[in-house]
C-alpha cells in the first residue's frame, strides 16, 4: 500500500515530521512510521505490504484505517482515513466477480432528495436510507449525476455496498471550453477526494450524453472526443478502477462499462 500526502505551508515553518499508523480491522497496529518532512509539498510518505489482509467484500466490509499525525512547532493535527483491500474483475460478456468469487451485483440508484428537505438531508435520514437499502438486499448502488455527501460512501464502505460514483455531465450533449474544463476538474476533485474508498468500483464518466437539444450543436465525434479524454484522465488519476457511461450508445465502445439502461415501462 502507498500512502501520499499533499502539503500546504502557511506557518513558515521550515522543519515538521508526519507518523503514520496503520491499524488492521479489529483495532490492532500493524504499522507505524516516522518521517520529516520539511518544506515539501507532495510526498510518498509509505510503501509497504500488508501480509495476508483481511479482504474488504460486500459481505464481510472489512476496513482498515490510517491515521497521518502532522507536528511542527507550529502545533499539530491528525488526519484518519478508512480504507480496504479486495479486487474485481468484470468479465467480457460475463459476470462480475470479486475478490475471485462470483457476486450477483443487485441494486438500486440514489439522488440527494428527500421529501420536505429536498438536498438538506440530514445524516440520520442517509443513514436510514442506506440501512433500509443493505436490508432489501443491495450490494451495489449507482450515484447519480453528481457527488454526494461523504457520509453516502462511509457507509456503504462499513455496510458493503459497491459504488458507480459519477460526475454531472448528465445529458444535452457538449458545451463549450468553460464546460468542458468544469468537467475535467470535477472528475479530477471526485477522484482525489473518494479514491481510498474500497466500496467504488466504478468512475462514472456521464448520463445520457446522447440527449440532443440542450445546445445550438449536437456533434457526435465531439462528444466521442471528450467522453474519450475524460476515459484517459481517469486511468491517468486512478488506474485500479474502471469507466462507465448510462445510454449513450454511440460511446460504448469506448469506456469499460456500458450500462443501455433499458426502460421496461
């Protein structure tokens, strides 16, 4: 495993040093580290192995957690993180498997919306609504169109449930360079933000991009263009998950997952 930390110098500070401790599910160290820093900005602060790990899957969630102390003279803060080890394989015109074994991935869709708050749910009503959907059975969930609050992937982390997570490049076609940059940065923040969490198995690259109408143009090899751009920089940021895309049929060629999302009435 590899952990890398992003730095901001405000105190002038010339001289600090990060430990790290690495703690297995149950609570157990079975890691510690100490490194200085100085006036670094971006570091590989460890590389190391983790013998035999307990695999994280959606029926034994196991997760792991990393705790990053920063000190200085300055003062000192601690940041945590959860995390997990499992791999998965879609394979071509057949079934998914994870950690090696055969899951049939049942699920569900998920807005931010509720009735009376709208997008101001509170934490209990998300974590009502994702225990209610582990108890009907899910174990995977698509989140659409845009990020949702880290609470959302916490507990699908801790109750088992795989993620399609996905930008809002949500139908109407392609708009113009301003557009297009808000996309790349949004993709970009989403992966930075969520890529320790073992429950996302998937980046969602856009929703019904085929949708004319939106503006003046519909380009067909312009929206192939970006959707491709958006598939590279995503193997660029994170190269251990895959791409995905709901209907837009004239790009399913080329993300790793394609969902035709058929309507049935």
């Amino acid at each position: 495993m590899l952990v890398k930390g992003f730095f901001t110098n405000l105190s002038g500070e010339k001289e600090a040093t990060v430990d790290i401790k690495i703690l297995d599910p149950q609570g157990r160290t079975v890691h510690t580290s100490t490194r200085p820093i100085g006036s670094v900005k971006e570091a590989d602060l460890l590389n190391f192995s983790v013998k035999k790990p307990q695999l994280w899957s959606v029926d034994t969630p196991s997760l792991y957690s990393c705790e990053v102390t920063l000190s200085s003279a300055a003062g000192s803060m601690t940041c945590r993180e959860k995390f997990g080890f499992r791999h998965f394989e879609f394979q071509t015109q057949g079934p998914f498997y994870l950690n090696g074994q055969r899951v049939l991935l049942r699920g569900t869709h998920r807005h931010e919306d509720h009735a009376g708050v709208a997008a101001a749910m509170t934490e209990e009503q998300i974590l009502q609504e994702m225990e209610l959907m582990k108890k009907m059975g899910v174990n995977f969930i698509r989140l659409g169109h845009y990020q949702q609050s880290r609470i959302v992937l916490e507990t699908c982390d801790r109750l088992g449930i795989l993620v399609w997570e996905e930008i809002p490049w949500c139908r109407g076609g392609l708009g113009g360079e301003t557009y297009k940059e808000q996309g790349r940065r949004m993709l970009t923040n989403m992966i930075t933000q969520h890529r320790n969490h073992p429950s996302v198995i998937i980046w969602g690259m856009g929703n019904e991009n085929d949708w004319p109408n939106d503006f003046p143009e519909f380009d067909k090899e312009k929206i192939r263009g970006y959707m491709q751009e958006l598939h590279e920089l995503s193997h660029r940021l994170d190269d251990t998950r895959l791409t995905a895309i709901r209907r837009c049929d004239f790009c399913k060629d080329i993300v790793d997952v394609y969902s035709p999302s058929i309507w049935a009435g």
